[in-house]
C-alpha cells in the first residue's frame, strides 16, 4: 500500500448508495402495489359476483313474469275464449306465432280447451332429424301450428310450416291421440285457477326437457300455456356468464340442477380443464342450500384453480323457487386487478431499474480496480501468471487486496515450476483429492520408456539431450493430459500417468488407449521433424493395463505426492517391457482391450506369463481406433488363423500362415518373432504341456 494516499471503505461507499436510492424507493412502491391490489381485487370479486346474481334472477323473474304477463292478456282476451270458428281460429295461430317472434326464450306458445282442441305453435328447430323427416319440415328457419279438434281420440290434427314472411305451406292432415287436457300445465292451472309454473318434465313434441307455464282462461274453458325447454335457458344463462369459465347452474326447490351453462369450448386456448368437477361441486352445494335454506359462499380447489362459489335462492315464482348457483374462477374474477398489479409492478420495475442502474454505474466507477483484481485472480487460478503489473485504487480494502494478491501471484510463479500444472488443475477441480490419505479404485496406467536412451545419453551432450527431453515429455504429456490422463511422474526418460483419478473418468480405459496412440503419433512427428534436422529420433514403448489400486496422496506432512499404489503399475511397466520381445510399439492386457474391443482394432499378440509371475495374460497391440478396421481386417483374418493353428501345436500350418502375415506386411515385427518360434519348435520339437502360453526369460 502507498503511503500518503487517501482512501475510504469500499463497503460503506456501496452500501450508502445503494440504501439511500433502492431500499426506500422499493419498499414505498411495494407497499403501495400491494395495498392497491388487495382492495381492488375484493372490490372486484364483490361487484362481479354480484352482478352475477342480479343478471340470474333478474332472467328467470322478470323474464317470466313478461312471459306470462302476456299469456295472461292472451288468456283474457276474446281470441281465446269464443267459440271456434275458422276467422278467430286463424287469430289465434297468429297470435301464438307473434308470442314467439317477441320472446326467443320460448319454445312453444299453445292453448289447449276442455272440449280436447288444442292449437301450437313451435319452434321445429329443437326437432330430431326423424321428426323433422317425418314431419316434412322445410329447410332453414319456419315456425310449425299444429291444430287438433274437438272430440273422441284418436282426434283430427291439421299442421303447416310458418314461413319468417307470413306465407305457409299447405296444410297437412294426420290422426293425433295427443289430450292437453291430461299435461301437467293444464291440470295444475285448472285446479290453481291462477298462473302456473310446472316441475321440470320431458315434452311431447321435442326430446328435451323443460318448464311450462299455464294461465287458465278467463271463461275456465281452457288454459293458455308456454314452454320453456333446458336448452333454451342453458344458452341464455351461457349468454350471462361473466367470465369464459365460470359455470352457472339453476336448480329446483327439490335440490335437483335442472338448468346448467354451456362449457368453455375446448378449442378455446383459456379453458380450464376442471369444468366437470366444478358442476359436480355445484350439484352438491344446491342439494345444501335446499337442505339448510340459507346463502353459500365460499372458495374450494377444482383442478388446481380456486373457484368462488356462489348459491342463492331466489324469491317464490308462481309458487316455485329456484335457487341460483355459481362457480366463478378467482383467477378470472381478479384479472382486472391483476392487470393493475402488472403495471404496479413495472412501474416499480423501472423504478427500481432506473435506481439499479445509477448504483451500477456508482459501483462500475468505484470497481474498476476490484473487476482487474478478479480478473487477474482468475489468470492465477488457470496458472496464468503473465500479468505482473499491481492494481491501482484509493480504497483502502482494495490496495490491500491488491498487495495481497501481487503476493500470492509471485508465490504461486515460483511453486509452479517445481509442480505439475496439470496436476494442480486437477486437483483443483477435485478438491476431495488433496487431503492425505488414499482410495480404493479402478485405475488404468499407462507407461512409456524411450528405446536405446541408454546409448543416447552416452552419445548427446547433456544440455541438448535436456532440451530434446523436455520437448519429448511436452508433446506426449500434451496428448495424455488432452484425454483426461494423469501424469504420476517422470522417471528419467519414462513416464507413469494413470486415468480415473483424482477425477472419476467412466471412459477411463477408452481414453487412455486413445491417449497411448495419440501419444505414439505425437512422439513419430517429433522425432520425424528431428531426423530431416539430421538428428535421431525417439522411439517410444507403451504398456497399458487396468485394475484395482489404492490413489491418493501419499508422504510425510511437509512434503506429499499424489501417486497410486497397487499391482496395476507393476503389470502395466511389465507390459512395456514386453515391447522389446515383440518388436511392438503399444502392447495392453486384455482387461484393457476386451471392453474397448467396438471403439479400437485389436491384434491379440501372444498369452504369456512375466519374469518373476507366474499367472498368465493375454497381451494386444492397439492397431488404432474402430474407423481403421476396414485397413486392417484382411491382415487381422491372417494373423488370427495362423495364433489359432500357434496355440493348436500346429505349427506347419501356423508357420505359414505367419510367413502370409508377414508377406501382406513385411515390417511387422511380431510376425517374424512368430515365423522364429515356429521354426524353432519345427526343428527342435514341442515344448511339453504346450497350451499355447509363452514364458518370458526376461522383463
């Protein structure tokens, strides 16, 4: 730190800002859109929900009392108390008809007389198909009369089909056993003697169900009546639904629903998929109301949606009561307020933005030095030591930290020259790794050693063969570590790396295979760009194996080294060894090649027992990855063919088909070593219990 400098709290600096600008802003537009929305999501739900009731009874009462305040002028004027007579006849029909074209919620206008006549006028279009078939019914809109006289059944019916321009068509006659004298709205308003409403039952004319109402006439010889089908109130109880999915159902004193809205069509993207639960939850809080005669409203939960709902019985209605019921969702019912919300809480957004943004450039302002200081941190953390130069500030915890960082950084340059910077990285990224002590795994190892590097030494000045060496760790240490290997160490001119550790690896074998033969290529293109220089080259072996070890971190407290320790290194140098016999660059056991033998072309070279073991393994040469199997199959077919005839005792037939192997590739060396031991137990005869396995006489 500079002395002299002046220099404030960063802390206190940001703090300040920040609680001067956004804390009170925030929290007064907070409160204010909270408050806001509760009143009016209250108000609203009350307004609307009130509304709904008034619009219900305000249908089914005055409605019905229009209707029937016309039947009854109807039921006291003269047209439907003389006598019958074609002209008055005529007047009646016409008057029915005229019912119809004023009020659409009727179905049907008729008046039916105590001497069995009866006159209807109707709509033919809740008809079925068959009626209107059998009844001859033109297409598009019409109005059907229907004229039964007088007398014993089976009675006389003359019908025709109103056209919306007053024309008909011709009349047509049939036999009717029909009697208005024995329906429900006839015999109810003869015994009342007064406006009637029935129950709820299925008309004659039509499959639906609905209401009728009688007025008797003034004369008592009759009774004028109006029919009012489910249907026809469904839709207009649908046309009063407040939201797209609110139910609405009318039921009667009885308890039973006798009138529901039509649903949310499907198609429509905002319909809730629990209309059927809701109307059930509707049935059940009629049959309550009827039960306890008293008002419901509560919330319940209907396929994940809280619903309101809403049961009223209406006033008396010609000595029938109905009760209202309705199931509005509170979703829909507050969405007007939900509106307000969203744009409470955008323009709290960006006022909250606006003040974000002038503590952001504050911040940006005052952290400049704290962004180069975590910028050069990260450099450090990728052992990137290159930016030398301090950071500059007058607060006074970022000088400090600065100083303590410019610190670490030369610290961490001097360390890193005596460790592995791949080691440090993936220790790094498995932190579990670093404690002392060891875990029990499958490691794959791989070891490599520079054929003749005896003679080298001998023949190279030191400081060139330093400098070779170097450049030789560095190319086959780049392709180890660019497929997740671990290098152990270095031991002269041999290197011990190993897979699976200290990061878990799944591919652990896959990899290091492709890290042996990457290897192999990178030391032929070094060693190839040395000998157009006019100086040898290095000639790499490799020895791959896997198995159980114990890898961790392993030493005294002040100096560890991460390592492994188990029977794995030992067979894996074995089979490195095992390179000088055959003449072979990359030799694997078969625990290596067998589960990679679909992603590498394998050549099963020999099954031998080690100096100093005396447990067999089978040992493969990697002659590359799976794309180049086509290159090899034919030589694979022979080589394969001649091993079988080997490990048989047949060594006539082995003999040749090594000498064809070796004809398709003539520096093949194991080939040759094969032809040899052929030749030799040809000549000297076969050794005893021969099963194929060869015992090697040295490492």
């Amino acid at each position: 730190m500079m002395p002299g400098r002046r220099s404030i709290p960063f802390s206190v600096t940001i703090l300040t800002l920040m609680a001067l600008v956004v804390v009170p802003l925030t929290s007064v537009l907070l409160w204010l859109g909270w408050r806001s929305v509760d009143l009016l999501e209250q108000r609203s739900a009350d307004q609307r929900v009130g509304h709904l009731e008034s619009a219900v009874e305000d249908f089914l009462t005055d409605g019905l009392h229009v209707v029937i305040s016309v039947g009854q002028t109807l039921a006291f004027g003269p047209s439907f108390n003389a006598s019958e007579n074609p002209v008055i006849d005529e007047q009646r029909r016409h008057q029915l008809i005229a019912m119809l074209d004023r009020h659409p919620a009727v179905q049907s206008a008729f008046v039916g007389y105590q001497d069995g006549s009866f006159i209807y006028a109707g709509r033919p279009e809740t008809f079925t198909i068959e009626q209107r078939i059998e009844l001859d019914a033109p297409d598009g809109e019409s109005t059907i009369v229907r004229v039964i006289e007088a007398g014993a059944p089976p009675r006389t019916e003359t019908y025709w089909f109103y056209l919306p321009d007053g024309s008909h068509g011709p009349a047509r006659t049939t036999t009717s056993t029909f009697d208005a004298r024995t329906r429900p709205w006839y015999v109810d308003a003869m015994k009342a003697k007064q406006a009637i409403l029935t129950d709820p039952y299925r008309f004659v004319q039509t499959p639906d169900a609905g209401i009728s109402a009688g007025i008797p006439l003034r004369t008592g010889i009759g009774v004028v009546g109006f029919d009012f089908t489910l249907r026809t109130l469904s839709e207009l109880l649908t046309a009063y639904k407040i939201t797209e999915n609110s139910v609405i159902v009318v039921g009667h004193s009885g308890g039973a629903v006798e009138i529901e809205s039509e649903p949310c069509a499907p198609t429509l993207p905002g319909c809730l998929p629990a209309d059927a639960e809701v109307r059930q939850i509707l049935h059940r809080a009629v049959e309550e109301a009827v039960a306890t005669d008293a008002r419901i409203d509560r919330q319940v939960e209907a396929g994940g949606h809280a619903y309101r709902v809403i049961v009223h019985r209406m006033p008396p209605l010609l000595w029938q009561r109905f009760v209202i019921a309705a199931a509005v969702p509170v979703l829909e019912l507050t969405a007007e307020s939900r509106v307000l919300l969203q744009r409470a809480a955008i323009a709290a957004a960006v006022a909250v933005a606006l003040a974000a943004l002038g503590a952001l450039a504050a911040s940006l302002i005052l952290s400049r030095s704290i962004t180069r200081i975590a910028l050069k941190t990260e450099r450090i953390r990728q052992l990137d030591f290159s930016d030398q130069q301090p950071v500059q500030s007058r607060i006074t915890e970022i000088v400090r930290l600065s100083d303590a960082v410019e610190n670490m950084r030369a610290g961490l340059e001097i360390f890193g020259r005596y460790v592995s910077k791949n080691l440090v990285q993936q220790i790094m990224r498995s932190p579990e790794s670093s404690g002392v002590g060891g875990t029990r795994r499958e490691i794959t190892v791989m070891f490599t050693d520079i054929e003749g590097f005896s003679l080298l030494t001998e023949t190279m000045e030191p400081e060139l063969l330093t400098s070779r060496l170097s450049r030789y760790f560095e190319a086959l240490g780049s392709a180890i570590s660019a497929n997740r290997g671990m290098i152990d160490k270095y031991i002269g001119d041999s290197i011990m790396s190993f897979w699976n550790a200290p990061e878990t690896d799944p591919e652990h074998i896959a990899n290091a295979c492709r890290g042996a033969l990457q290897a192999a290529a990178a030391g032929h293109a070094l060693s190839e760009k040395w000998r157009e220089r006019g100086r040898p080259g290095f000639r790499t072996r490799f020895g791959v194996h896997t198995g159980p070890a114990v890898v961790g971190n392993v030493g005294a407290r002040e100096r560890i080294n991460y390592t492994l320790v188990g029977q794995v290194a030992n067979q894996a140098s074995r089979l490195e060894g095992m390179n000088k016999v055959y003449g072979t660059e990359i030799l694997a056991s078969g625990e290596v090649a067998q589960p990679t033998s679909a992603l590498f072309v394998w050549r099963h070279i020999d099954r031998v027992v080690a100096v100093g073991t005396t447990e067999a393994h089978d040992v493969y040469e990697p002659m590359g990855e799976a794309a180049s199997r086509a290159e090899h199959a034919a030589f694979l077919v022979k080589w394969e063919k001649a091993r079988e005839a080997y490990v048989a005792g047949r060594f006539e037939e082995a003999l040749a088909g090594f000498q064809a192997a070796a004809a398709m590739r003539e520096e093949d060396p194991p080939s040759h070593v094969f032809i040899g031991r052929c030749e030799r137990f040809l000549r000297e005869g076969v050794p005893a219990e021969w099963d194929g396995t060869w015992y090697m006489d040295r490492k």
